[in-house]
C-alpha cells in the first residue's frame, strides 16, 4: 500500500511538469474525452496564423529605383527579409524603405495588383508551421505559437503531420466573378499540400485550423475546389476569431487611422496608411449592408457614413491608388456573401470585449484621433457580424446535413484565443473532437 501511495505521488509530480494541454488530455477520464479516443495523431493538421503573422522577402532588380539612395543599397544583392521583424527596420532607419518596397500598385489594364517596379517579393517556408512569427518580442505566443508548441506535446511533428500555409498579407481573394494571378498560385500550392499531407499520413483527410484573416483564406480556398475532391481531402475546419465575409468595424478603422497590426513602436499609425491603401486586402471585409444596415459606421457635423456609402465615404476620406477608383476595388454592397464550405466546420470566438462600432469626427477630420463608441465583440470583430456569418454557415450546412459547431467563448479577445489557458483548452478539445 505505502508503495503504491508513493507511486501516485511520483505520477501527480510528473503530470504538473507536463504541458498543459497533455496534463488535462491524461488527467481527464473517459466521460471527459471519450473512451475511444486515444492520445494519439489521428489527421494531418494545417495550421494557419493570422494577418500579422507570415513572413515576406524580396529581392531588388537593376529596374528598381529607389527614392532614397538606402533604399537601394540591397540592390542586386539576393533575397532579403523584408517583413519578419520590426527591430530590425527601425534600428537601421528602413521605414521609408519598408513601405516603398511593400507598397504595391494597381494596374487597372489588367485589373490586378503588382510589385513596386524592380521588386520582387516572396513568402518564405511555405508547408512549415513554423512559418508564422510574430512581428517583436512583446507577443511570444502569438500567431498560434502556444497551439502549435501543445499540438507537438499531443504527437504532431512539423513536416510529417503538421504543416503551415503562409501568404502574401497584402493581397486578397479574389471575388468569384475576379481573378487574381497571386490566389490562383496560392491555392494551387495549398491544394497540392493537402494531398501531400494526406498521402504521407496514410491518405487521412486533413484539418485545417486557421486564425483571424487565415480563417477568411481557408474559407475561400476550400471554396475554390471542387466539392468531391474537399470531400475527400478535409475532414473538419477549425475556424478560430475568424474575420467573416459579413465584415467588421476595424477595417474602416484601418483606412482610416492607418493599420493597426503592424507594430512599431513610436511609429504612428497614420504613418503607414498610404501604405495600407495599396494593398488589395486593404478593403477586404469591410461591414456588409446586410449586416450593418443604415447605421451610421462614421459621423461628422456635416455627414454621417453608412455601409451603404462606401464610395462617399472613400472620396471623402482621399482614399485613392495613384488617380484609380476605388470602386475597381470594392465589391456591391448586396456582393458581400457567405459560402458554407459544405465539410465539417467548427467556429470558435470570444466576445464580451469593448468593439469599436463607430468613430465619431465631428470636425470631418480624419486626420486626427477620433472619438469611439463600442458595442460587443472580441475587441477587433463585431458580435453582431459573427453571429450572422455563423447563423449563415450553419444554415447552408443543415440543409446538407454537414456538421457544424459554433463555440462562443465570453471575455476573450481576438489575439488570444490561442493564448489564454480556458480558451486554449476549448480549442484543443475542438481539436481533439474534430480528430476523432
């Protein structure tokens, strides 16, 4: 008896060194897991990282003319990291250099977006999971670092079942009636890494779990393919704080007050706006009419901006690429539509978090740092959007019979549902659920 005291004493000690994600998976009974699930890789996982997250690299061509003589000075010289830290940038005065070479410019001929002229860019370690990072040191387990550290504790291996789908962030998926040279290749490439993975893991289909804007790309990659061939392939999407097709507030917010997901420290926001407007993702999710309604998204003395007035709003606000209408960029305001991916989804996101709802300029200046008025969500994607991209999703899966599951989980914000030991928890057990 005294032996076997000591023994579960010695089992307890090594189970609080464990992970937590492997502590909670051995201490939990089978009521709590169920008793044919095994702690063992069941699919293949492609893990997706959200808008700040993928790396990009270029390379300068003898065509590049630089406007300051710096910029130039990697010219000629391979490929370098372009975007991959911030540090870096600040500590070698690159800023006006960053923004030139990951600006990108609009060519209305062919209706696309391209590269400044005489760069080339890239995105590194496609297929690896460990091709996301966060962008400085304040953050180390963002960009699903914690997950993809817990889901190697439970087996998975980068490279053998656990892979990584990085993308250029400045570019968007195209509209279904628009085509888009980048996202075909893309998701070509992603197509063609599903069957590998599947193959390699004995033709198992695979999960994908994504993240805030990898959630949006997951969606319209699986609805870019065939239905027999996702059929085969997927086995569930883990869709986690995904920004839906319905939109949200902090896109408006970041034409307007220049993006927030670049963190510079002592940059200003505003700053990088010119920027931000070049990329085509730039108005990607922008709140949907059919969502917002006629309520005001932005008021001024003289005039308040609905979802409905986009092309008002964007005049107003100087919003331009080099003499181009926007409006070659903006989708109808009845063309905002949601598409159930017709295989098992599980949507999981935070709310109870102050939500930016309306910015109030009273002076019309959108210059300067507006006034705010909040409503629910998970402190970056409106409630209100995601309860009616889901309700959506759940009710074109229905009528086919395909599952679908959407997990609300209260006082948890966007970027740290990965991060956070409850949510954490919940998304593993999504996990372990979908594996099954």
């Amino acid at each position: 008896m005294a032996m076997n005291t000591v023994f579960l004493g010695l089992l307890q000690l090594l189970l609080l060194l464990l992970p937590p994600s492997l502590r909670d998976y051995l201490g939990a009974g089978p009521s709590d897991r169920g008793v044919d699930q095994q702690l063992q890789v069941y699919h293949p996982i492609i893990l997706q990282g959200g808008f700040g997250c993928p790396n990009l690299e270029a390379r300068l061509t003898d065509a590049y003319t630089p406007s300051l003589p710096r910029c130039g000075a990697l010219k000629g010289k391979g490929w370098f990291p372009l975007w991959n830290g911030t540090g870096d940038l600040l500590n070698h005065h690159y800023m006006r250099c960053f923004e030139e070479q990951m600006s990108l410019v609009f060519d209305p001929v062919i209706n696309s977006y391209q590269n400044q002229h005489g760069v080339e860019t890239r995105v590194p370690y496609f297929g690896s999971a460990y091709g996301f990072s966060y962008k400085d040191e304040t953050c180390p387990f963002c960009c699903n670092v914690r997950l993809r550290n817990e889901l190697e504790a439970l087996g998975y291996r980068d490279g053998d079942n656990l892979f990584g789908a990085p993308y250029d962030i400045r570019h968007a998926p195209p509209r279904p009636d628009k085509y888009s040279q980048v996202y075909s290749e893309y998701f070509a490439h992603v197509k063609d890494l599903v069957q590998n993975a599947s193959e390699k893991n004995g033709n198992k289909p695979v999960i994908f779990i994504g993240h805030s804007f990898a959630s949006r790309l997951i969606l319209d990659f699986v609805n870019s393919t065939p239905l027999q061939w996702r059929k085969k392939f997927i086995k569930h999407l883990v869709l986690l704080s995904p920004t839906p097709h319905t939109g949200f507030m902090d896109v408006v917010a970041n034409l307007v007050s220049g993006p927030r997901v670049f963190p510079f420290p002592n940059v200003p926001n505003l700053a990088l706006r010119p920027m931000w407007w070049s990329f085509a993702s730039s108005l990607l999710s922008l709140p949907s009419p059919m969502v917002f309604g006629h309520e005001p998204l932005i008021i001024t003395k003289h005039r308040n901006y609905s979802a409905y007035d986009y092309p008002d709003f964007l005049a107003a606000l100087g919003f331009s690429i080099k003499g181009v209408s926007p409006l070659t960029k903006l989708p109808p305001p009845t063309d905002m539509r949601v598409e159930a991916p017709m295989v098992p989804t599980t949507v999981l996101s935070g709310f109870g978090i102050e939500t930016t709802k309306q910015m109030v300029f009273w002076d019309g200046n959108f210059d300067v740092s507006p006034e705010l008025v909040y409503g629910d969500g998970d402190g970056v994607v409106n409630f209100i959007s995601v309860l009616a991209f889901t309700k959506e999703l759940e009710r074109q899966q229905e009528l086919e019979n395909i599952f679908f599951k959407f997990v609300k989980i209260p006082n948890v914000a966007h970027g740290d549902i990965t991060i956070q030991d409850h949510s954490l928890k919940i998304v593993l057990d999504e996990v372990l659920e979908a594996n099954s």
